[in-house]
C-alpha cells in the first residue's frame, strides 16, 4: 500500500513543494511546529532507518545536501535549525517511508 509521501511523489494529492529532484521531494508540513518547516524525502520508497542499505548512500547523502541547500534558501543556515527523523512506532513515526524534518525560523528549545 502507497504512503501518503509516495502519492504526494506521484502527484496523485496536493502538496506545497518546495524542491524537487530525481531523487528527492521537499515540501512544507502541513501541521508545521516552528515558521519553517519542510519535509524532505527520497523518493525511492524506504520504510524506516533500519531499512537503509549500503546502495543507499548516495542517496541520503544527497537528502542531507538538499536540506542544507533550504536551510540556506529559507533563511536558517546561519542562526541554525533542526533535523529531525523518526524511526519506528516508539520514536513516533507515522509515515512508513523515511523522511526528514527540517525544523527552524525561530529559537528553539532543547530536546534532551
């Protein structure tokens, strides 16, 4: 069963894209927890962390390049922002296709 990312990547239901790729698709979240806060996802379809392979390298090598280029173009490189991926049911994921949050535009609090 497609994720909710997979349709997005798709074009199959709406989002507001922020960059776009081969590889990769970066859109704003639509419950978003500071001023800026975009997900960005390989659009190869990988359920968790745990399922990354040594093939995908490349890949979330150009997933981290393409969240430093938004935190540049979205204003947050230099004050800082946040990253964030969830891993499996205890750590909160929901969406079954790995994806990272880019977080900031404004200060935020510690997380441990």
């Amino acid at each position: 069963m497609a994720t909710i990312f997979t349709k997005i990547i798709n074009k199959e239901i709406p989002a507001n894209i922020v960059y776009e790729d081969e590889d990769v698709i970066a859109f704003k979240d639509i419950a978003p927890v500071a001023p800026v806060h975009i997900l960005v996802v390989p659009k190869k379809e990988i359920a968790t962390i745990n399922d990354i392979k040594e093939d995908d390298a490349y890949l979330i090598g150009k997933v981290y390049l393409t969240i430093s280029k938004l935190a540049k173009e979205f204003g947050l490189a230099e004050k800082g922002y946040r990253v964030v991926s969830n891993c499996n049911e205890h750590a909160g994921q929901t969406v079954f296709h790995i994806h990272f949050h880019l977080i900031g535009g404004e200060k935020l609090g510690t997380m441990v």
